[in-house]
C-alpha cells in the first residue's frame, strides 16, 4: 500500500468514526471522476465549531503532527491548516467549509463512494469541476483547467450541465464552462 492510501485510509476512518461532517477535494476527486494524475496532498473540506478544535487535535494525534493554534486559526479566518502523518511525512490540508451559498450547497450535495474498499466522502462530479474552474480563474494554474476536461470526457453524459452553468453563472466563471463545453463538445 502507498504512503498516500495510508494516510486516505486513517484520514477517512479518524473521520467516519467522529460526527465531524468532512468531504475529500482536491486530486482525490479529481482522479474518481476523471483522467488519472498524481497528487502530493490529501485535501479535506470539513465543518467545525470552536468547540471541535480539541477533538480534532486528539483524533489525529499521535499519528499526525497538527498544532492546535493553526486549527483555531483556520477557524476564524475560513482557511486550512494542515495534519502531517509522522509515519511517512504525507501532508493532509483540511479547508474550513466557507458559508457561502454556493460552498453550503456543495456540502450539502456530498455523496459517498467506494475508494479502496472503503466509503468516504466526496463531493459530485459537477462540484468538482465548477471548484476546479474557480481554482483556475484564481490561479490561472492550467493544472485545473485540464482537471475539468478530464472529468467532463470521462463524465460526459452524465452530468448535470445545467446545474454547472447555473453556479459557474453565479460566481463568474460561465465563460471558462462555455470553453469546456466547445472544447469537449458536452
């Protein structure tokens, strides 16, 4: 088993176990939908209040380093902190849900799949693609752009398209869907 299915697998049975909702992002996702690719971190969306912040640093210690006051700031700034498995030195970034709209009902679609055997977390293919547009508009990173057509050539037929266009509408990213949608001939 590699270092990363070590680390997803405590990951996903630390949080299966706790009534901390959570939902796996970032290459995970992207690979289960789409065109495989490598990935260098696990990436975790979760849902706490200042009263989990202890939980979370006993759940996950001893096994990963994770220093309580980048939790509580994470919290209050609505960014990440990050868990390193002391093992194999693999990096978990666990996101702070941001209470928008968009990201609420993101949440609120998560499914659970199967990943080696296991259930876990992840959010739909049409949220995946309209986060990875957004990382793209941000960043201007072509890695997210290519994340997309892969998703959208392996998906195509099954996706909600209008569900895309309706939150890419939203948060001003139509024009990067409309270019996938040309490009991919969805």
């Amino acid at each position: 088993m590699s270092d990363f299915e070590v680390v997803l697998l405590r990951v996903v049975e630390v949080f299966g176990r706790s009534r901390i909702p959570y939902m796996l992002t970032g290459g995970l996702a992207v690979v289960y939908y789409g065109a495989p690719r490598t990935t260098h971190d696990i990436d975790v969306v979760i849902l706490i209040s200042p009263a989990d912040i202890t939980h979370i640093k006993d759940m996950l210690e001893p096994e990963f380093l994770v220093d309580e006051e980048s939790i509580k700031a994470a919290l209050r700034e609505g960014s990440m902190f990050n868990a390193i498995h002391e093992e194999t030195g693999f990096k978990v970034d666990f996101w702070m849900l941001k209470l928008d709209e968009y990201d609420r009902a993101r949440f609120s679609r998560r499914v659970q799949v199967s990943v080696l055997g296991v259930t876990m977390s992840l959010p739909t293919a049409e949220d995946v693609i309209i986060s990875k547009l957004d990382w793209f508009k941000q960043s201007d990173v072509d890695k997210h752009f290519s994340d997309v057509r892969g998703i959208v050539a392996i998906q195509k037929g099954s996706l909600d398209t209008a569900y895309i266009a309706r939150w890419c509408e939203a948060k001003g990213l139509l024009d990067l869907w409309q270019k996938v949608e040309r490009e991919t001939a969805v």
